[in-house]
C-alpha cells in the first residue's frame, strides 16, 4: 500500500483507565482501527496531564496517577477517516476527539500482512 498527498490526522485524547467491552479503550480503539482498515494507529502513553475535571494525572512518583493520559493518533486519507469518527462517536464516553489536516509525505508498505514480515 501506498499513501501520499493529502489525508488527516486523527488524535483521540482519553485516560488510560478508559475501557471499551472490559478492553483498555486505546487498544480496543485500534483494534477497531484496523478491522476497518485504516492505514496504522499509535497509542503513545503521556507522562503528565489534565482534562475536563482538571485532575493532574502524572508519573510523578510523589503523586503516581493509576490513569496517565494515552493519545491514539491515526493518519489516513480524510474519506476513511471520516467514515471511522461514528465508530468513535459510540467508543469514546469522555475525552476529546480532533482531527487535522496532514501532508502524507510517505507511508509505504508491501503487500503482505505485518504478522508475516520480519
């Protein structure tokens, strides 16, 4: 596969206690993801933050939080991505959802699945 041009950038800020069905919210996010064949997702795990309740969730080892923020990106053309947002819309209870334009200056990919590359 191949992708480059325009497309957008989707982030989902939520807490990394969120669950979906009794699953971590971002994995099952992206298990979601990838059944409706977007291009990747990452789940990157932040060291501090707040949201709406303005609770400062932190690694701080003083004040070690047990729901760290987790922020799930997805890139892909703006069409699938779109077509994703009422998927999101069911899943995500609190937290925030953007999205973004990108330039995709390369994504690359061969052919076969990601389970059988090395």
């Amino acid at each position: 596969m191949k992708i480059e041009g325009e497309g957008s950038l989707l982030r989902i800020f939520i807490g990394e206690s969120d669950r979906w069905h009794g699953v971590p919210l971002y994995e099952a996010i992206i298990r979601k993801a990838r059944e409706a064949g977007l291009a990747g997702a990452t789940a990157w795990r932040g060291i501090e933050g707040f949201g709406r309740h303005s609770v400062i969730h932190t690694t701080n080892i003083l004040r070690l939080s047990t729901d760290l923020p987790i922020i799930v990106e997805i890139v892909d053309a703006t069409e699938k991505i779109e077509a994703f947002l009422p998927t999101l819309d069911e899943m995500v209870q609190e937290g925030m959802i953007t999205v973004e334009r990108a330039h995709i200056v390369a994504y690359r990919s061969s052919d076969g699945s990601a389970e059988n590359q090395s």
